[in-house]
C-alpha cells in the first residue's frame, strides 16, 4: 500500500515516525518562517519570534495533557538518559532513599544512573518473569524515609504498560518517554514527569520535563547551572541556547493533535491499532506469540516472536521487501518488534497483520 513521497511503514523504536502533515509545514517554513525572513534554526532564542514559538509550544502541550496549574514546562537537552542522573541530583536530600519500580531495560538503566549519586531501593523488578508485567504498585513494600516513587510507565524494549495512572501516595517521578500524549493521563498523579520528544513529540533532542511547583521548594540548590532543575525553571529554560527546532517540531505535533481531536482522538486511534495487531497475534494459533502479558500489554511497542525462531530471519527479509522497515526485536528479547506511535498510519497496521497472516499460510 503506497505512502505519499513513497514513504515506507517504519516500525523504528525511536525516533519514531512524525505526522506527513508536520513535516510538510516544517518544509515550507525551512528558509522563511511566517515572513520573518529567517528560518527557525537561525533566530536568536531570546527574539521575540522564538519565544512566541516556545509559548505555543508550552500551551498547545498544556491544553492537549489537560495539565493543571502549578506545573512547569521545561524544554531541556540530553534526553531521558540525563534525567536519569538529574532526578536524584535534585531530589535526595541526607538520609534519604529513592524508590525505583523496575519493568524493563530503561527502568533498570534508571536505576543504575540513580545508584550513582543515591541511596536506591529497588521495590519491583520484574526479571524473574523476563519483564513481562506491571506490579501492582499500592501492594510494593517502600522505605519510609523514600525522597521519591519512580516508575517507567511504558517499556519501549519489553513492550509493558501500566496503562493507568498510579493511586499511590508519596512523590512519583515517572519516565513517560515512549507513551507521553499516547492516552489521556491525570498530570496530577505526578510530580514529575519527563520524555524524550523522538517517539511521540517530536525529534531527538529535545526532552519535555513537567513539574509540580511544590517540588522546586524541596530541590538541591547546590547544583551547576545545567543540572538544577530550580535554575531551568527561573530561566525559563533559556540559561544556554535550547533545541530550537525541535522544541518548533513538538509544538507543529502538539497543534496537528489539537487539529484532530485532541488527545481523546488520539487514545481512540491507538486502541484501535493495537486491538488489530494484537488480535492477529493471538489468532494465530500460537504460530506468533506475544511477549508481554495481556493485562500489561503496551499500545506503542509490540514486541512478539515466531514460535518457529528459525523463520524469524526470513519473516524481517519479506517484511523490508513489502516496505515494512525497523522490526527486528530488540536483543534482549530477540524476534520483531512493532513500534506504532501515534504517528503511525493505521493503514500500514492493517498491512502488516495481512502480511502476517500470508507468511503464517505460507509457512505453518
């Protein structure tokens, strides 16, 4: 099934696919943006235009997430993996301990960052059962000295969800980086909240960082510049120069997404897609088996294998012949993975699933 500009089905973890409709107006506005006679790269990130494309960017972000009043919007640099060290740097104080849920690779990197300058204890990991589930978080045993509750609430690798915000007490920083504006979420279920921009928002490097204003007064103040979440704040993320584009490629997303329905809009879709993927996972009469179980089952990634894993090879092969791109399972969990973020055409779910369902004829 042809794409426009003959575009394939790109399955790819990260960065993930961004809307045609996004890069079109990016496109037209490369070398003069709205008559200002300059491209966005090239604006100075203190001009007025800049910041009236920042503030868009931090309002069309606010309306879509339903976020309340108390919060900040940050638009920092170095990814998920550096929030994994400036969490910690800026919440633990002496005597503290920091709380980590571990239901995947990126949760468990978390936690070796946050070893590094924090007492950490580890309430869940979910290696036992190879990752492949979300724990009840109310049962978790914590320590009563906890500094924060830290979770991943969507496994880009092992592909598991909590598909809920968490009912628990105590301040809860959570790495949303591959489900952020996936499905309607309650923003004041958390503290703090950070993602990379490359699955869902926009392009690498950009990190969006959402907090409470109630936690700055709790943070480190002994902190360089770039570290301290405090400063940031106070300069309204411009103490150096930020990611100009990206933070215009996130605001052009957030806006396509208010255009066509909101984040209601956007849940609906990604049910949608993830049902018909998954069911023709589980129709096939185990010739495909999934890898996370069904109650934590991710909508963004879908890692499963061939029972057979000597067809796998063979099955990637036809794949990228039919123009679907980046499948291969991670090397953790080995087979294919399909990552559909929002982004990401229906069509070419269902022209996957019929894929599917041809090589299984073929070969079962």
């Amino acid at each position: 099934m042809p794409q426009s500009y003959e575009r394939v089905f790109n399955f790819s973890a990260g960065p993930g696919v961004l809307p045609v409709e996004v890069m079109e107006q990016a496109r037209d506005d490369m070398l003069n943006w709205q008559g200002s006679g300059m491209g966005v790269m090239e604006m100075s990130h203190r001009g007025k235009w800049f910041r009236g494309i920042a503030e868009r960017a931090e309002s069309d972000l606010r309306e879509l997430m339903s976020i309340p009043a108390g919060y900040r919007i940050l638009f920092l640099q170095g990814g998920a993996s550096q929030q994994f060290s400036l969490v910690p740097m800026n919440l633990m104080r002496g005597g503290e301990t920091a709380t980590y849920a571990v239901t995947g690779a990126w949760g468990k990197k978390a936690v070796s960052a946050a070893k590094m300058v924090a007492d950490v204890s580890t309430a869940f990991d979910g290696a036992e059962t190879k990752y492949d589930r979300t724990p009840d978080l109310a049962s978790l045993d914590r320590p009563t000295n906890e500094s924060y509750f830290h979770l991943t609430l969507n496994e880009t690798i092992q592909g598991v969800d909590y598909l809920s915000d968490p009912e628990i007490e105590g301040t809860v920083v959570c790495d949303m980086s591959s489900n952020i504006i996936s499905r309607k979420m309650d923003v004041s279920k958390y503290d703090l909240i950070y993602a990379g921009a490359q699955k869902n928002c926009g392009p690498a490097g950009v990190t969006i960082v959402i907090l409470k204003d109630e936690l700055l007064e709790r943070m480190n103040t002994d902190l360089p510049p770039m570290f301290s979440y405090r400063e940031q704040v106070e300069s309204g993320y411009m103490h150096n120069t930020p990611p100009c584009w990206a933070i215009y490629i996130c605001g052009l997303v957030y806006r396509h997404w208010l255009d066509h329905g909101g984040i209601e809009a956007v849940e609906k879709r990604n049910e949608t897609k993830a049902s018909v993927l998954y069911s023709a996972i589980d129709g096939s009469d185990g010739f495909y088996r999934g890898h996370a179980v069904k109650q934590s089952r991710s909508r963004m990634n879908v890692p499963f294998v061939l029972t057979d894993a000597d067809l796998t090879d063979g099955f990637l092969a036809e794949a990228a012949d039919h123009g679907f791109v980046e499948m291969k399972g991670h090397r953790s969990v080995g087979g294919c993975r399909a990552s559909i973020y929002n982004a990401f055409p229906p069509e070419g779910v269902d022209a996957l699933t019929a894929f599917m369902a041809d090589f299984r004829q073929r070969h079962g």
